[in-house]
C-alpha cells in the first residue's frame, strides 16, 4: 500500500528534536496532534513527536531511548498492528502538550 504523502527533512524550518515534522505531518494529514501515534526509533524522534503531542510508538534501533510518561514500546514493527497503535492513543498521558 502507497504512502498518502512523505515528510523529509526539507519539508520544514527545524527539525528533529523539534516538533515541527510531526506538527507538519498531523496537519497535512488534517488532523490534530493529539490523534497521532508517531512510531520513533530513536530520542530526537521520540522527543519531536512527544513535543508535538502525539502518541508515541518506540520499536528501539541503534540508540537507546529511555522509558517515560506517553511512551509505548515495542521490540519489533512485526508486534505492532492496528490495535497496538490504538492502545497508544488511549493511554494516559499519551500527548506531550
């Protein structure tokens, strides 16, 4: 299945850690932060989509990123489906704003 649209880091003023990607990407979207689950690999990412508010999905890479408030983790993409992002949106906490 085709992506709608791709964001690199071209498409905006700052970028990670900063939340403008993510802010960017709910809006082309045309939804708000706060209904996105962003899935991070890495700290800058995690940090940008935690500013941005959204729900934050992290399947670990090379660096590690630490457990905090609004952060769901997962070992491997094979483990995350359509419930697992849900899950995301719902617990407490979930937005950084």
């Amino acid at each position: 299945m085709p992506f709608a649209f791709t964001l690199s880091a071209d498409d905006t003023v700052r970028t990670k850690p900063h939340p403008d990607p993510c802010k960017a990407a709910a809006t082309r979207f045309g939804v708000p932060a706060s209904a996105c689950v962003a899935v991070e690999d890495s700290p800058d990412g995690t940090a940008s989509a935690h500013a941005a508010g959204c729900a934050v999905l992290v399947v670990p890479s090379l660096l590690p990123v630490d457990p905090a408030r609004g952060r769901a983790f997962a070992r491997s993409l094979e483990e995350v489906d359509l419930g697992v992002l849900s899950d995301c949106l719902r617990r407490p906490e979930a937005s950084g704003s």
